[in-house]
C-alpha cells in the first residue's frame, strides 16, 4: 500500500479538497498533498482516465485538467508511481459512494479501501 494515497469519504470531502488547490499552482504542493487531491479529482472524476486528458473529447473540463497535466509532470519525473499516477480505488470508491444501492461484496470491497486509505 502507497501511504501517499488518501481517498475521500464523500463528495463533499473531495471537493473540499479540489477548492483548497484551486488558486495554488500545482506545483508547489508537497507529493503527499498532489497525491490528496489527485486522488479527490479520480473520486470526483471516475469517469475520466488520465492518459487522454489532452483530447479535446475526453471529458476534463478546463477547471480540472490542470490537475491530469500537474500528475502527468510528475510521473514522467518519477515523483509518481503508477499507483499514485492511476488511483484505481480512488475511482472505484468514487464510482461506489455515486450509486444508490450495493450488492455486499460492492460494500466489503469498498469497506476494504477504506480500512487501507482513509476514506469512510
């Protein structure tokens, strides 16, 4: 487990997050502060993958794709392992606390994320 990750409990928390960096440049922030609200954007944002947020059809919207450029910077200077670059269970939990009802393994799963980065 990367201690860096902290997934969000809500969306409330996440955007908390987002609106916290939103007047920061990016890159001033400490790695495990990016890596926070890197994993807010991939909780808020579990619809967008990373690798195609140049495209003009992808989805980021300009307000947060400042945040997919900053990741891609500092994974291609290695300050981001692939797990921290794609925060997988971040988008999955994101996914999770979106949806209105869960089978139990849905809920055992997303209770595992929890107990592993925060976020419950």
């Amino acid at each position: 487990m990367n201690t860096n990750i902290r997934i969000p409990n809500s969306i409330e928390s996440a955007t908390h997050d987002l609106h916290s960096t939103s007047n920061v440049p990016l890159e001033t922030l400490p790695i495990e502060a990016f890596v926070r609200v890197w994993c807010a954007v991939c909780y808020s944002f579990p619809g967008l993958h990373p690798d195609g947020y140049e495209d003009v059809d992808s989805g980021w919207t300009p307000e947060i794709i400042r945040y997919a450029a900053e990741a891609w910077r500092r994974y291609e200077a290695g300050e981001l392992d692939e797990e921290e670059m794609y925060p997988s269970d971040a988008s999955w939990a994101g996914l999770y606390d979106q949806m209105h009802s869960h089978t139990a393994d849905e809920t055992a799963r997303r209770l595992e994320i929890a107990a592993s980065f925060g976020g419950l």
